[in-house]
C-alpha cells in the first residue's frame, strides 16, 4: 500500500463526502439489499484534521508572530 500525502487525504475524504451528501443510502428494490455510504459526522471529524495538518505542513492558515526590532529614539 502505497503512503499518501496530507492532501491526497483530505481530496479523498473531501469526495467521500460529496458523495454522502448525494446520497447516503440505496435499496434495490428487487432484492431489498442496502448499503449505507461512510458517516458524514465522521468524514466530517477527518477533514478537520486534515486540513488542521495540510495547514502546518504548508504553513498556511496557522498564527503568524510579526517580531520588529524595538527602536530607540
């Protein structure tokens, strides 16, 4: 299994919810067979903590500290 990145991570869960969000159950009517797409609270949890860890990996979207140098006058 191959190691993906943060980003790749958080494209897959991010379509994994549009999918939800399209649908999140079927049943064949012939069959009464059903299967119920991921838990969107929990693909939801996901995403917050990719993008908490894209956001460091890249340096974006984190506290930014401005240090000046005091003058004298």
């Amino acid at each position: 299994m191959a190691i993906t990145t943060t980003f790749e991570q958080l494209e897959e869960v991010q379509a994994a919810i549009t999918a939800v969000m399209s649908g999140q159950a079927y049943t064949w009517p012939s069959s009464g067979l059903s299967v119920t797409k991921a838990d969107l609270k929990a693909l939801s949890d996901r995403e917050e903590i990719l993008l908490k860890r894209y956001r460091a990996e890249t340096g974006t979207g984190g506290m930014a500290i401005n240090v000046g140098i005091p003058r004298r006058d």
